[in-house]
C-alpha cells in the first residue's frame, strides 16, 4: 500500500462533544494541533496550550473558532507548578470548568547512555511525566469540585494521557523517553484505579509512527521512510488525525466505560512484527 495513499475519513458528530471544555498541552502544531481541532470540530470548546511560538497556536485557535465554539491559545510550561495553577484556574474563569484534559506535551533529548546527561534525562521526565502529573492534579481538582452534569457527561471529567509504543517496546538510545512513558502508562493506571469511583476517566492514547515534526529525520526520506515501514505491520505510516480521532472517542461518552486503558494507535507496530517470521 503506498504511504502517500489518503483514505476518505469518516467525520466525526459535531454534537458529539457539545458543551465540553478541553485543555490540550502542546497544542501548536503536531498530534497536539490535530487534537485541539479535532475536540473543536466535535463541539468542544478548547484551550490551546504552547509553551513557544504564539503564531502558531494563534492559527489553531482560528481553525478551531471556525466551527462556531471558542478557544483561546495558553502560554505555559507543563513542567512548572505555578504556570499548571494558573493555566487550569484561568481556563475555570473563561470557561466555567474544565471537562476533557488531553495531556500530550512531550519532548525528546535523544543520546546513548553514556553520552546521555542529566539535563538531557531530566528535561524529558519533567515535561514527558511530571507535566502529565500537575496538569492531570489540577483538572481533577475541578472535576471533583462539580462532580457529575448528566447534560453534559456521565463522567464528572475526562483525562486522555499521551503515551507511546515506548511505554511498551525498549527503545536503545532513547532511555529518557522510553522511561518518560512507561511512567506515563502507570501513572494513568494508578489515576484511573483512584479515580474511577468519582466518575473521573482516565485513559491513554499510545501512538506509533506518525508524521509529526518531532521525528521528521525517521519519515521524510524514502529510506527513511521504507526502514520504519517494516515495522509496521499495517503497511503505512500514520498521521496526526489517527491520534486525533481516538482522543476524540476516548474523551466521549461512547466509550463511557472504558478506564484505565492504553488504545496504541500504531498500525499493528506492538505486535513486534520483526517476529512474524519466526525472529
């Protein structure tokens, strides 16, 4: 199947998150913009956090507007208590609440162990990990402050944590990352055991290989590209909208009953396709 191959989608109900209010993290460009728009284009009124370039979130607030909800572009970094405070607190005064939190900020500093420093390991458990803590502890806050609004949700909050097959598969020369989200997939589980009997959602969306400019250097060129295919069982390499579109499930009352889960969106990439012919 050709990779630059583009399917017609199935649109996803513009009522099918009507009234909500979503925070999306890191929501300038990438998964993080393709979710911020999709959440908008299903009703949602939704914040767009960024910690750089206000250019570019201030045209995903304009995409997102288009479909007739508000938005508005956040500077804050995820890794820092005081910017989360702020940024949930003033979200609750322009919005009301908060009722979908899609904690997808992330980064990488990528280096062999040895070569690797604690700067280079910090800043990734801060962003990828800590960040996903304080902003998934402040919306909760105002989840279980309101509580349940049947006109709303059946759940009192929704929480979509942004992980990765790394949660899972081993990455050599990615030890920050790979630790930044196996911690991801137990903090989720470990929130979601703690919050169910509230009514608080929390899930995670695991990606795969999708084209986002974090790791343009494994897709761009046809070598490239025809190396990472092999691991990829599904015959092609995924696109922001594939994320998009399950955060947007997640965080809906369609899959009201679904806790504590991981949904890999990878074209089959965790069934370690390398042993499909034996290894």
């Amino acid at each position: 199947m050709s990779t630059s191959t583009r399917e017609a989608r199935p649109q996803i109900p513009a009522t099918l998150l009507k009234g909500q209010k979503a925070l999306v993290t890191g929501a300038n460009s990438g998964i993080g913009k393709a979710t911020a728009i999709a959440l908008g284009r299903a009703g949602a009124d939704v914040v767009v956090n960024y910690v750089a370039d206000r250019a570019s979130a201030d045209v995903v607030v304009k995409e997102i507007e288009s479909f007739g909800v508000r938005s508005y572009a956040h500077e804050a970094d995820v890794s820092q208590e005081d910017q989360v405070v702020s940024m949930i607190g003033r979200m609750v005064e322009e919005f009301g609440t908060i009722d979908i939190l899609v904690a997808n900020a992330g980064l990488q500093r990528d280096a062999s162990l040895t070569d690797m420093s604690l700067a280079q390991w910090e800043k990734v458990i801060d962003v990828n990990l800590t960040g996903q803590f304080l902003c998934a502890r402040e919306a909760v806050k105002e989840f279980q402050r309101r509580g349940v609004v049947p006109d709303v949700s059946r759940s009192a909050g929704k929480i979509v944590c942004m992980s990765s097959v790394h949660q899972v598969i081993p990455w050599a020369g990615h030890v920050n990352y790979a630790s930044s989200k196996g911690g991801v997939q137990m903090m989720m589980e470990t929130l979601a055991q703690e919050l169910a009997p509230q009514r608080i959602r929390v899930n995670a969306v695991g990606p795969g290989a999708i084209k986002t400019p974090i790791n343009r250097d494994a897709w761009e060129t046809g070598t490239a590209q025809e190396a990472l295919l092999r691991l990829i069982p599904y015959g092609r390499i995924g696109d922001p909208d594939d994320i998009a579109n399950a955060v947007v499930l997640l965080a809906s009352d369609l899959l009201d009953y679904v806790v504590g889960t991981t949904l890999f969106v990878d074209g089959g990439m965790t069934l370690f396709p390398g042993f499909a012919t034996g290894g």
